[in-house]
C-alpha cells in the first residue's frame, strides 16, 4: 500500500473516531438529563442569542412547522437528497460532454495549411 494511501486511511479513521471519542458521556445516575451533545445549531444559536441580548424577538416566524422532528428530519434528508442528485447530474453532464469535447477534437483530421 502506498504511503499515501495509508495516510489517507488513518485521517479516515481519526476522523471517525476522534468526535465520537471526544462527545461527552451519558450521566451515571439515572433519570439525570443528558446533555445534548448532538444537538443542533439552531438550538446552540437560540441559546446564546437568549445569553447576550435576552429581549431579542425574531423578525420573522416560520412559514411551515413540521409535526416533529422526525419529520423534520426527514424533510432535511430529502433536501439533501435532492441537492446530492442535482450536484450529481450536473457533474456528470460535466464530464460526458467533456467525453464528447475530446471524442470529436480526437476524429477531426488535422487540417492541411
């Protein structure tokens, strides 16, 4: 395996790893809130909004709430999904029509001045 290679495999697995390993651990005791290592930014945000200007009030409110947040999430998997399949296509048209660029630059004789 090239070196390289093997770098590339470790940053992999550091990578992985190091969040997990680093994510605090669930309380000893039971029924003691856990806290939210995962959580969102948003509640991250709302929180240290509420910390420095605790008279804040949004500007605007949502236009559409989901029930919860398992539809939430699912909605933020569908638009990711989405936007995945819309960088996809557009690549792979990219590279075909690159193909096809060098295919035909490739079949035309070259010209006798």
């Amino acid at each position: 395996m090239k070196v390289r290679t093997g770098l590339t495999w470790l940053a992999i697995v550091l990578l992985t790893v190091l969040p997990l390993w680093f994510a605090a651990a669930p309380p000893a005791e039971p029924g003691a809130e856990v806290p939210s290592v995962f959580g969102g930014a948003d509640e991250r945000a709302q929180q240290a909004i509420g910390t420095i200007a605790p008279h804040y009030r949004p500007w605007f409110a949502p236009v559409f709430e989901p029930a919860s947040s398992e539809i939430a999430s699912l909605l933020f998997a569908l638009q990711a999904a989405a936007g995945a399949g819309v960088i996809g296509f557009w690549l792979g048209m990219s590279v075909a029509r690159e193909r096809a660029r060098r295919a035909e630059g490739s079949k035309q004789e070259p010209r006798a001045d």
